[in-house]
C-alpha cells in the first residue's frame, strides 16, 4: 500500500488502536472515513481531524451493515482500503451471574460475524 493518496476505511475508528490509526493515516495525507457506533465520539475525532469522515454503524446489526455499505459505495467510490478493526472484549466473572452465553454471542457477533 502507499502511505499517501489512499481512501481508507476503518472500522472501530472511535477509540484505541482504530484511533490511532485513523489519525496518523489522516497525517499521512489519506481521506480516512471512521466508522463506529457512537456518534459523539465520531463527532469528536471529526472535529479535531479536518477532513476526516465519520459514519454511524453497529457492526452486530445485520441491516445496519448493509445499509452503511451502500453508503460506502455512494459516498467513497475510490476506497481502496479497508482497515476491519472493530471488536469488543468484554470481561466475563461467572459468578455474578452474568449471562455468559449473551456475552459470548455478542462478543462472536461483534469480533468475527461483523466482518
């Protein structure tokens, strides 16, 4: 990949290591669009990154998705990188009585389904 030029997209853009990449990609010169499940914190990140795009997606919604590709596709016709980084890692103490199969199934949905 070169490191300029490019239209990136990054999933799970909103914190952490997405973030990261989101800004120092943005530094480079690419149009970086973010997506995440949380407006303000794609708000947040757009504002103080010029230029830089974001867009709402739950990542576990099946319509969601589908509907956030095609708004992909209209908005972004030359993306041509895709950084698939949105995951959740919740901690799990089987003896508070959580739902540990809830929590399993949205992990799976979530980290590997949504991709």
């Amino acid at each position: 990949m070169k490191q300029t030029g490019n239209t990136i997209l990054i999933t799970g853009g909103t914190s952490g290591i997405g973030q990261a990449i989101a800004e120092r990609l943005h530094q480079l010169g690419n149009q970086v669009i973010i997506a995440g499940r949380r407006q303000e914190q794609l708000d947040r990140i757009t504002a103080t990154n010029p230029g830089m795009q974001g867009l709402r997606v739950d990542m576990t919604d099946p319509k969601d998705i589908t509907a956030f590709a095609a708004t992909v596709r209209e908005r972004f016709p030359a993306l041509n990188v895709l950084v698939n980084n949105a995951g959740i890692m919740v901690p799990e103490d089987l003896k508070t009585g959580t739902d540990a199969f809830e929590i399993a199934e949205r992990t799976i949905r979530t980290n590997i389904t949504s991709v």
